[in-house]
C-alpha cells in the first residue's frame, strides 16, 4: 500500500510498525527540506558563511536548470535526422 503523500504532515503507523513510520516522516520532511533547515538552525552561521551559502546554492541551482534543459533537448524525440538515407 502507498502511503499517502501529504495529508497535513500526518504518518499512519500500520501495525504496530512504528520504524517505517518514521522512516516515512523523515523522508517527507528531508523532501520538504525541514531537516536541512534544523541542522542550519543548530549553530550560529557567521553572515559570510550565509552568503556564501546562498550564492552556491543559487549557482547550483541555475547550472541544475540549464543542464535539465540540455539533457530534455537531448532526449526529444521528434529530432530531425542529422544523416539523412544513411541507414
């Protein structure tokens, strides 16, 4: 049985078996990034670090776009055949 995605941040525990309960409670809250906010939050982050932080994170993010991008132009289907009648 599926687990229901997202019902208000609420895990069932089916029989009893409350281990892969919260192994789903963590995988939906480390999806939706609490975790890495709680590790962040535990020690103070000097405002060089902050920065730092955002800016890789930005620059990551733009490089994991354009190479989504890259890799979806590569994948299409409907290219045109670079070597037309050579089979």
């Amino acid at each position: 049985m599926r687990h229901a995605y997202f019902i208000s941040r609420t895990v069932l525990v089916q029989n009893n078996n409350v281990d892969s309960a919260f192994r789903v409670l963590n995988r939906i809250m480390g999806r939706e990034g609490y975790l890495e906010q709680w590790r962040r939050s535990r020690f103070y982050e000097k405002p060089t670090q902050v920065r730092r932080r955002v800016n890789y994170e930005r620059c990551k993010s733009l490089y994991d776009e354009d190479m989504d991008r890259k890799i979806q132009f590569l994948l299409r289907k409907n290219r045109v055949d670079p070597f037309p009648g050579c089979n």
